[in-house]
C-alpha cells in the first residue's frame, strides 16, 4: 500500500475516482521529501542560460557548489554562464554584512569578464542579514554602465515557481531598452526554450525556413542585448509556461505583444506550435512553407518511428516532471509510441493544468502534485510501470526498482524537442524499456503479479 | 601577475551540512533531516545523486517565509513527525543550515518539545549537528556529525576488545576494503560511518524507505567501550575529533593516521593493526605489497619527474601527495577548498623533506587552481570531477578520484586505501600518462 501523508492527501488522485479539483501551488509539506527545489533554484534555472551574463550568488557556497554548470544550455558564443560565482560569505560577513563584499565582488568580476550584465541572486540569509542588494547592483550599475540587477530570489520565500517570476522580474527590467530598429514584422521571441542541447537552435532553424525571424530567445542561448529589444518582436511564442508565462504577460501589457503557448516535445504538439505562429501572421507564403517543413520533417521521421513504437506498444509509462505543459506532450508523445500514461505528476501545475491532465489520462491513472520518492516509487511499482520520465533524483529510484528510464532532465545531451526530438525521444525510450539488463533484476520475475 | 578575486569562481569546496547528511546515511535506519529551505535537501540529493547513483532520501524542514519570521519550531515539529510517519526510521539525523543558524533557531529546545509532545512514546533517536553553511566546508560538516554521534551514543562500560575505525570521507569501496582489512587480522571493530551498503547497494524487489546497512545503533553504543579507534585525517591531529573526545573521555585508545594511500602510508597503518592485532600482517597483504612495488618497478619511468596538480579536501590531498612524492612525481600544486593550516603545515614538510617545492593553496577555488596550473605546467591533475573543465581547458589529463565524480560511472566503486587501492590507483595514473603520449604520437605504437 502507498502510504500518503495526510497533509498530501488532496494532492493525490486516482482518474476515475472521485472528482474534487487538485490541490496545488502549496509550499512544499516539511517532512514530505519534495523533489523541488527552492525559490533560488526557480531564478537560476531560467536566467542560467543567459550567457553573456555574469551570474553571482550572494550567499554562503552551497547554493553556488551545487549549481555549477548544473544544465546543458549551449552557447553558440560566450560561456560565462557555466562559470559559478559566489561571495562566499562567511560568519563575519553574516554578523557585520555582506554589501562590501558584493560590490568589490561584483566590480572586480566585470572587470574581468566585460559581461553584457549582472545579475546577483540573493540566498536565503541575504533577507535575513539584511543587505541592501538592489542599492549595491543601482551603484555598481552606474559606475560600470552596464544593467546589473539583484534577483530576488531568497529560497524559503516561496517555491520553486516564485523563483521564475523573480527571473521574470528581471528579463522585465531588461526588456525595452534596446533599439528595435530593422526587425522584420514577421519577428517573434522564443520564451521558455533553455537549448539543452541545442533544442532553441532547431526551433529557430525550424522559423527561419518558415521565414520567421527570431529577435531573441529567452533564455536558450540568450544574449543580453537581443533581450533588451526583444519588445521589437510582433510575437511571443511560450513554451513551459510555467516559467515564462509570467514574463509574456508583462510584455503584452507594457509592450502589447501578444503571445501563444505551445510545446515542442512531440511531432503533434510541435507541428501544432509551427502552424500556430504560422496562422498568427496570416502570410500565405509562411503558411505554405510550414505545411512543407511539416510534411518534409515528418517524412523523415516518422518511418524509423516506427520501427520503435512495433516494440515498445502496450508499454506502460509513469511521469513525473517540473511543469505540468511538458507532462501533456509526453502523454502524447508516448501514445505515438503505443504506450500508456500509468502514473502522472509534476512539481508545479496549476489547477487547470491537473484538470487538463485528468481530461487526457485513462481511467486509473494516478495523478500528483510535488510527489515525493516514496509516492513516485510506489505508485510506479503498483501501476507496474515499464518505463519511468523524469530527473535526476527520479533515475536511481527506477533502475533500483528494475524500470526503463527516460532523462528528462536540465543536464540531458540529447535533444527532445522538434521531430529529431521525437526521434531521439523515441530512441531513448526504446533503449532503456528494451535492455536485456532488466531480466536481471529481482523485480522482473514479479511484475504482472502485483 | 595573479590578481586575487573577492568572489569565489568556481568553488572547490561544499556546504557543511552535506558532510553532515554523509555520515547520516552511514548509520542504519537513519533519515537525515535538513533544517532550512527546501532546496538544501534537494540540491544535496541530487549531488550525491549523480555521485552514487542511488536513491537519496533527505528531508527538510523547509521554511517559509513566516517561518524564517517566527522561527522554525512548528515546521521543524511537522517535519519530524511526517518523517516518522513516512519513514519509520530507528534514527534521525538532524542538521542546521545557514537559514536557521542566522535567525537562531535553538533546535535543542526545539527536540525538546517535541520529545514532550510525544511523551510517553518510543521514538528514534534524535541527532543533531550544528552546521551553517557560512562556516568552514562540507568536512567540517563532516567530522562534526561524527562528534555528534559519538557524544550522543558514547557511554561508560566494561572495556571491549573492540575497535572503531573513524575512517573519514572516503568511497563506499573504500569502506568495505577497510572492513575486509579488520577481519584479516581477526579484529573485532566497525567503521564510522558506513555507508558501504546506504551509498553503493544492490537493487531491489521493492522500494526501500531507508537503504540498508550502516553503523548500526548496538555498535554506536559500545563507542566508549572500544579499546582502540584509528582515526584517518591529518586535519584532526589536535583538534577536538571524536577520537579525541572518546579518549579524553572514555580512555580509548587514540590512533591519529594519515589516509592509508601509498606504501609508506598504508605500512603505517597496518603496523599499527599489527600491535593491536598481536600478529604479523596477514601474507595476503605482503603479497599486495609486493605486487605494488613490482608494478612501481615495471611502471617508475613513465612517472619520475612528471609534475602533478592535486586538488580536494585536504586530508585526501595529504594521503595523495605522500603517495606522489614516494613514486617520484612532483606534485607541483597541492589546493583545497578549506583553510586550516594543516594542508600548508603537512605538505611543506613532505616539500622539505623530498627537496622540491610546491606550491601550496588553501582557500582555493578552481580558478586559482587554473591559475597556478597555467604557470607550472602538470603532466596531470589529480582530484574530483569539477577539474574537468580545466583539464579539457588545458588539455591536460584528469584522473578522477575522490568526491564528486559526476561525469562517469562508478565513483562510488573506486578504491583508494592500502596496497590495493594504491595499485589501481597508480596502474591508472600510468596508463593514463601512456595513453595521453600515444594519442598525442605521429605513430601509433602499440606497445609501450
């Protein structure tokens, strides 16, 4: 039995039983295990991979440690942002302050490494001891002449979600003081693509054959100064809502561009998101050479697909994962593959994302919100899941327990995104559920029995 | 001209409470805790994670921001009791944070109200460590939770023929070497902590709550009772170790070691099993020593006067150097993160005493690292995987030991200690030098 503790117990459902809406959006319940982060991790997964950034951490060294190069966002240029910077503040700094040290620190670094802006996280202490962060970034800023802004994003105030909305804050900042002259009207901004693994440059390929301009991408192989025009563009286009819908907001209403949401995980969801930016621009010649790059790239495809989906249909899949858009595209992804959702869940839906969820699942799906390892593991075993999506922290819990697993990770080196994307997915999938090793394993003689 | 930076660009060094969450998970059926904000916990797993690769169970208190206001009480209380409830555990481990050591949690008083709320009830035993993250390194969290453990379990009692081996941060494989070791020589002793199972088990049938293995709690209990404790770690001489509360304290014999890493090293430490043991060292370890001074023999050109760079904590850089110098390498940088003096104090005696100078670096990052590397020069650099970025930079081999290893298999498995772990280490040192010279060849030689 998958024991839930009781303060959890409305953020577990089973499709088909009962149909009260989903608890969500909670701080995490202390105890529990979450697998998210905190609200420093939120600001720096979406700001880190702006690379011509400098990105220093104000704080003691762990939240600095354990974030060194932590994704696998390329840089078709600079790489300042794999670099990890931290005032490493020590007890005295915590008794008499840290400001001085932040600001010989940051000029010392701009000095150095000529960034095209600063951003400073503030860590949990940094509220709690008091400094003055955004006066130190305003006078630094001044001095050096380039935007140096603090990003509010103490871990205990929130969740992880709280700390992309303070990453937005300082796109926001960003946004609107550039020069947008010479951009086409046919111009868009990618949001929330991070290019793990060079993911932002296929989608951008894909628009330049659709005859689409990209302004900027935030954050996937951003640079500061395309940020700072990125108001020029006549539309945004958001993938994983969950961190960037807040940023798209705030450019509709300062700048009135208005966006669309969409996902590029799966031929369906990708091909829907190209026609969707196509018909926005209403341009008979955008459209015909969308209808084209989809028919060609699905050709391309779609035969070794295929090949996969003969030996991986009936295979049950559980999936757990940070914003619950990307859960909607690997449910379809995996249906085109032939196999079934068993086991849901995501760290940061909403309401209407677990309600979208509960529409397109099974019956007896086990739906969960920031689920904890021994809910995941549980629930996995129990559905008898054959594969399991998720990160790294989910990957050791499956292979313990003799189940596939799929990276769907901030550090993985394949790209999942676009129809390569659903190829590699595919293979990737098929590679894991497929391994002879799982024989081995004392679970293997025991499945179907549960 | 070096110029020094007021940051820290990439550190080479951790956060104390995840050397404190290692020695949690080196004790049976303990859950550590974290007492801070969420991520703590989850930024440590995944760390250890990506090291071990096996499931990592941490849990938080996880602060909100009326807690970090009112003080971490309630959340520290519902943390406790959803862990119980979920977990089961027959202890918690619990530790501070930089969060709730600033606003002043007092997490004593805090246990205490707790143990009252539930009194009358069994409940696990409760161990817990100061450990903000503004003060010192990961070891520091470390060697505290050690001292925490020994201080909360160490009793008086009939003296045991019994010894504990304070074996410090090294690998799962490490730890069962040692415990092979013990049985060798016939000694009845444990490790401390042992995480060879928590850290590096097998897989399951089903999911365990808490992994298992561990020192377990009647071994904890005889602490005060061993005759003996060998406690690995130059950076522990004259401090206030465990090694140095249970002598001080219960009359335990104190054995101050270096990490037994190299022959002149490793002989030392099975002299002093020797003694205690009352008998000569078993002819399987001979033997091992001798196989390693053949493959010394066989290998000595391909290293005499290569220079090395050495980097990670500091008690290990010590061992690793030792081994270096006896080998006829010159281990041009020694570096870590930490700064206690002892890395400076041991290496220039090592330095005096082989007559070659090395450069020195406590309180260094891997930036001073790339630094230093720039001018001297190394044939290799020695430590963790986060010196890979400067290994590809440079284009200089990495050999890989030690915490983390995150960029390939098997961390977790890798031997360092005795004649065993010295013989792969050194036939991997070689061969990595071999093979570097073969690629960079215009002929492809293939023999040596």
């Amino acid at each position: 039995m998958t024991r839930v503790l009781p303060q959890r117990k409305d953020q577990v459902q089973c499709k088909g039983s009962g149909a009260s809406p989903m608890a969500c959006e909670r701080h995490s319940v202390a105890g529990s295990v979450s697998q998210r982060a905190c609200v420093f991790c939120g600001s720096r997964v979406v700001l880190y991979p702006v690379v011509d950034a400098l990105h220093l951490i104000h704080g003691p060294i762990g939240c600095a440690a354990y974030t060194w190069d932590i994704r696998g966002a390329l840089s078709s240029g600079p790489d300042l942002h794999r670099m990890s910077f931290s005032t490493d503040l020590r007890e005295k700094d915590v008794i008499y302050g840290g400001e001085k040290k932040l600001e010989t620190a940051l000029l010392e670094l701009i000095e150095e490494y000529h960034p095209r802006a600063a951003f400073v996280y503030t860590t949990c202490i940094v509220g709690i001891i008091g400094d003055d962060v955004d006066a130190v970034c305003k006078r630094v800023g001044e001095r050096v002449g380039i935007p140096v802004f603090a990003v509010h994003s103490e871990g205990f105030k929130g969740t992880k979600k709280d700390g992309y909305r303070a990453a937005c804050d300082v796109l926001a900042k960003l946004v609107g003081t550039g020069d947008t002259r010479g951009i086409s009207p046919f111009s868009i901004n990618i949001l929330g693509d991070f290019n793990i693994a060079g993911e932002t440059w296929m989608i951008t390929e894909y628009y330049r054959r659709m005859g689409i301009s990209v302004v900027s991408t935030i954050t996937g192989d951003a640079r500061v100064d395309d940020i700072r025009r990125s108001h020029g563009a006549a539309l945004n286009v958001v993938q994983c809502s969950g961190s960037m819908m807040y940023l798209a907001r705030r450019m509709e209403q300062d700048y009135g561009i208005p966006f669309t949401r969409v996902s590029y995980f799966g031929m369906e969801d990708t091909s829907q998101a190209l026609f969707a930016v196509a018909r926005f621009f209403n341009d008979s010649e955008i459209l015909a050479r969308t209808s084209d790059l989809v028919e060609k790239e699905t050709a391309r495809v779609m035969e070794e697909i295929n090949q996969y989906r003969r030996h991986l249909n009936g295979k049950k899949a559980a999936i757990y994962v940070g914003g619950a858009f990307k859960a909607f595209s690997l449910i379809k992804a995996l249906r085109m593959l032939g196999m079934k959702t068993v086991v849901v869940g995501s760290q940061t839906g909403n309401a209407e994302d677990y309600e979208r969820l509960r529409a397109m699942c099974d019956e007896g799906t086990v739906i969960l919100d920031d689920s904890n390892p021994l809910e995941l593991a549980s629930f996995s075993q129990q559905k008898n899941a054959d594969l399991f999506i998720g990160g790294v922290k989910e990957r050791p819990m499956a292979y313990k327990l003799g189940m596939a697993f799929c990276d769907h990770n901030h550090s993985r080196k394949y790209a999942l995104a676009g129809y390569q994307g659903m190829l590699n997915f595919a293979k990737e999938v098929y590679s894991s559920v497929m391994s002879p090793v799982w024989k081995f394993s004392p679970r293997a003689g025991k499945r179907g029995a549960q | 001209m070096k110029r020094n930076f007021t940051a820290t660009r990439n550190p080479c060094k951790l956060c104390a409470p995840l050397g404190a969450a290692v020695v949690y998970q080196g004790v049976e059926g303990c859950l550590p805790i974290l007492h801070g904000s969420q991520g703590c916990s989850t930024y440590i797993r995944r760390y250890f994670i990506n090291h071990f690769r096996e499931p990592v169970d941490i849990a938080s208190s996880n602060f909100s921001e009326s807690t970090a206001i009112f003080g971490g009480q309630s959340n520290l209380i519902q943390a406790l009791e959803n862990v119980l409830n979920q977990y089961e555990p027959q202890m918690i481990g619990l530790a501070t944070t930089c969060l709730s050591e600033t606003i002043g949690d007092n997490v004593s008083l805090i246990l205490n109200e707790f143990r009252k709320k539930y009194a009358g009830k069994e409940l696990p035993e409760i161990i817990y460590t100061s450990t903000p993250s503004y003060s010192g390194t990961h070891m520091d969290g470390f060697h505290a939770a050690v001292l925490s453990f020994i201080q909360h379990f160490a009793q008086e009692g009939p003296r045991l023929d019994q010894m504990l081996v304070l074996s410090n941060f090294i690998s799962p494989e490490d730890i069962r070497y040692l415990k092979q070791v013990l049985a060798d020589f016939g000694i009845d002793g444990f490790i401390f902590p042992d995480y060879s199972d928590t850290f590096d088990g097998e897989t399951w049938e089903s999911y365990r709550r808490i992994p298992e293995g561990g020192t377990t709690r009647r071994q904890l209990q005889s602490l005060g009772q061993c005759r003996h404790c060998i406690e690995f770690g130059a950076s522990l001489d004259g401090t206030v170790s465990g090694a140095a509360y249970l002598e001080k304290s219960f009359g335990v014999e104190r054995h101050g070691l270096n990490l037994p890493i190299g022959i002149n090293l490793t002989d030392r430490f099975f002299e002093v099993l020797s003694v205690i043991a009352g008998r000569d060292i078993p002819s399987k370890y001979l033997k091992q020593r001798g196989r390693l001074i053949d493959g010394y023999a066989d290998a000595h050109k391909y290293v005499f006067g290569k220079k090395a760079a050495v980097f990670g904590e500091e008690d290990f850089v010590i061992a690793l150097t030792h081994f270096l110098f006896e080998i006829g390498v010159v281990p041009a940088l020694c570096a870590t993160g930490s700064s206690t003096g002892t890395l400076r104090r041991e290496i220039e005696k090592l330095s005096n005493d082989y007559g070659h100078p090395v450069i020195v670096r406590e309180g260094a990052d891997f930036e001073d690292v790339a630094s230093d590397v720039e001018l001297i020069a190394p044939d290799f650099l020695l430590g963790n995987s986060k010196g890979y970025a400067l290994s590809r930079k440079m284009k200089v081999p990495l050999i890989r030991v030690g915490f983390p290893i995150h960029d390939r298999i098997g961390g977790q498995r890798i031997l360092h200690l005795g004649y065993q772990g010295t013989q792969s280490l050194f036939d991997n040192l070689v061969n990595t030098l071999i093979a570097h010279e073969q690629e960079q060849s215009c002929v492809g030689y293939t023999f040596m």
